[in-house]
C-alpha cells in the first residue's frame, strides 16, 4: 500500500512540475537557433569581404556541386557572381551550368572567347531591348560573367527550353547557316516562322529542318518546338524533365563522373525536394540524389530580395499581405551587407504551433543557406 501511495505522490509531482513548464513557440525556438547562424559580409562591385563571404567561397572547396538560386535580372548579383566564377575556378570548378536553352549556351560561351563579349551581347540584345534576347543576359554585367567564364576556361551548360525571346534569332542563326541554295529554297518558310515568331508553327518548323543537313540546327528546331508546347500548355513537369536531359547530356560526356559544377539559376530549381512554386522535383534534387550516388556533397543557396521599385516607389515585401518571401529573414535585411544564414542549425523539432509560416519551413529543409540582398532592385 505504501509503495502505491509512493508512486501516485509521485505522478502528482511530476504532473504538476509540467504543468508549471511553459511551451517554447516555434518563433523563439527558432529565434534562439538562429542567433548563432548568421553572418555577413560587404560587397563593393568586385571583391566581397567578411565572413559570410568566406563560408560561401569554402562551398566551393568542399563541394562537387553548388547552386546558387537567385532572384533573375540583378546586376549586383552577377557582379558578384562574376566574381564567384573566379574564385571557384581555383577549387577546380570549370562547368557552369545556367537557365538558359543548349543553343544560347553555345552562343554565350562563343561570346565569351571574345575580348570584350558585351559588344556582341549587346548587339543580340538590341532585338528586345526590354528583356533582351537570352533570358538572364542582357546588360555590362551580365557581360562580366561571360568575361570571367572566358578567362576562366569554364564550360558553359544550357539545361532549360528555348525562351520565347530567342526563338527569331535562333531561327535565322539555322537559316543563315544554310548554302545559297537552301537559303533562296527556305526563304518563305523563314520569313513565315518570323511573321509569327513567339510562337511559330510546328509544320513550318519541321518544313525547315526536313531542308537542312547540320544536326545540331536541327536540334535548334527541335527545341523551338518542345519550347513551344511547354509554353501552350504550361507544361511544368515537361520543363522539369527537359532540364534534367539537358543536364545529363553535359554530364555524360565529362571526363569523370566527380568534375564540379556551379548552378546558377532561378531558386525554385534548386530546391532539394520538391520545387517551391510547382511542388515537382526539379532539376536541384536531380542534383541532391547525384552527388548521394557520387559520395560527394551539394550546398544550394536561395538568395532572396526584400525591397523592388515599381514606378518609382520603392515596394517592401516584408509589408506585403501576401510577401514572396518568409518574413523571418526579410527581417534580417541590411543595407550595407549581404546576410548569410546557415540554415542546416534551424531544423530543429518544431511543435507547428503556426508561429512560424510554412514558406520558412519549407526552406529550411530545402536549402542549406539564406542570403539576403542588401539590393534595392530596379
């Protein structure tokens, strides 16, 4: 009897003791985490300085692959990849691969063999001088990365579909290519593709490449086609697949299966898992399993950008109703530094008790680093 009366005393104690203990939030657990996994560093246009800067570059050492994902059209963030090619170089990095289609990889890496490659850059994108005419490349320092991938020796890889922008300069590229005969032949098929050149029909397109002998042109059409049915039926899944071919295409044919190559493309690519926006596994866990298969690492880092400009009024997205962004890091902004979080301490046993929003869940077990851009974006 003694012994029971001891052990219900006892329940009694310990109930009441966990009563008395106050649940931690999710927010503060997180809070506490997070202190310790923030770093920074300055960025003057050419060389980045501090220590966030150096756990980015120690990525470079210590991965076969490493994925930038970034917010499209900065020209602070191609300076400072610019500079990242360079560095990378020296750990043995020679393979960047970028969100555009095989063919303008092709012509951006001959671009890149030239002195000054913004000079041709330039006159490409004088077709759309809105969005230019390759997707992600249009302005001096976009030109500054292909100067940097020239001086360099990288390879340049395009895993992604043809953007619409580049379908009149890739048709013409496979027409002019073509001997007088076939030229003065395909005259009023080329001239028809371009009436209609944002999305030119698929009879007209095989009416061209049935005429012409060069594979690889061929394959340029090819890619105009598939472009083209992905953008009719916004065909996520067939974009997905496409990029992960286009990988593996340049991937076979390297001398190793270990060679290193730095992404640099949109962040929702590079999730491990499934894709942010489209709940698909993109060509970033294509990655993830690789490097598993190779024994080897990849690190993937989501940039993201706090304040945009929209007719001249500058938009804060940490007070938007709906932000594009977690919360939790746009309140890490600083002007004067890019903010680096390591995320890998964070993922941590949360109760969901809704103190934290689902957007930072989902990066925390998708990215290994948060980097938040002291750039107000044009």
């Amino acid at each position: 009897m003694k012994n029971i009366l001891l052990a219900v005393s006892l329940l009694l104690t310990t109930t009441c003791f966990a009563q008395k203990e106050k649940p931690v939030s999710d927010s503060a657990r997180f809070t506490k985490y997070l202190s310790g996994a923030v770093s920074s560093f300055t960025f003057d246009g050419k060389k980045p300085t501090g220590a966030g800067w150096d756990i980015l570059e120690k990525h470079f050492a210590e991965n076969q692959f490493v994925g930038w994902g970034e917010y499209h059209n900065s020209p602070l963030l191609s300076q400072l990849a610019a500079y990242a090619l360079e560095r990378a170089s020296t750990y043995g990095f020679k393979n960047w691969c970028v969100e555009v289609s095989p063919f303008v990889a092709s012509e951006l890496s001959r671009m890149a063999r030239y002195k000054n490659p913004w000079d041709s850059l330039a006159a490409v994108s004088r077709e759309h001088p809105k969005y230019g005419t390759f997707p992600f490349f249009k302005t001096t320092d976009d030109a500054r990365m292909l100067a940097a991938a020239g001086t360099y020796n990288y390879a340049i890889w395009g895993i992604d579909q043809e953007f619409q922008m580049a379908f009149p300069y890739a048709i013409n590229r496979v027409y002019t290519a073509q001997s007088p005969k076939v030229r003065q032949a395909y005259k009023a098929v080329r001239d028809s593709l371009l009436a209609r050149w944002w999305m030119p029909k698929v009879k007209l397109l095989d009416s061209l490449r049935n005429g012409i002998p060069q594979e690889n042109y061929k394959q340029v059409l090819d890619d105009i086609k598939v472009s083209g049915r992905i953008y009719r039926e916004e065909n996520s899944l067939m974009r997905a697949s496409l990029m992960k071919k286009n990988f593996y295409s340049y991937y076979d044919h390297t001398k190793t299966r270990h060679e290193k190559v730095f992404f640099k493309m949109g962040a929702n690519h590079l999730a491990k898992g499934l894709n942010l926006m489209t709940s698909l596994y993109d060509i970033g866990n294509a990655i993830y399993e690789l490097a598993q298969h190779n024994q080897t690492s990849f690190t993937n880092v989501y940039f993201m950008l706090r304040y945009t400009t929209e007719d001249g009024k500058v938009i804060d997205d940490l007070a938007s109703a709906q932000p594009e962004y977690p919360k939790e890091f746009l309140k890490l902004y600083d002007k004067e530094k890019w903010v680096v979080v390591d995320v890998r301490p964070l993922r941590v046993r949360y109760a969901n008790d809704k103190t934290l929003s689902e957007d930072t869940f989902q990066l925390l077990y998708k990215y290994d680093f948060v980097v938040v851009s002291p750039e107000v974006q044009q």
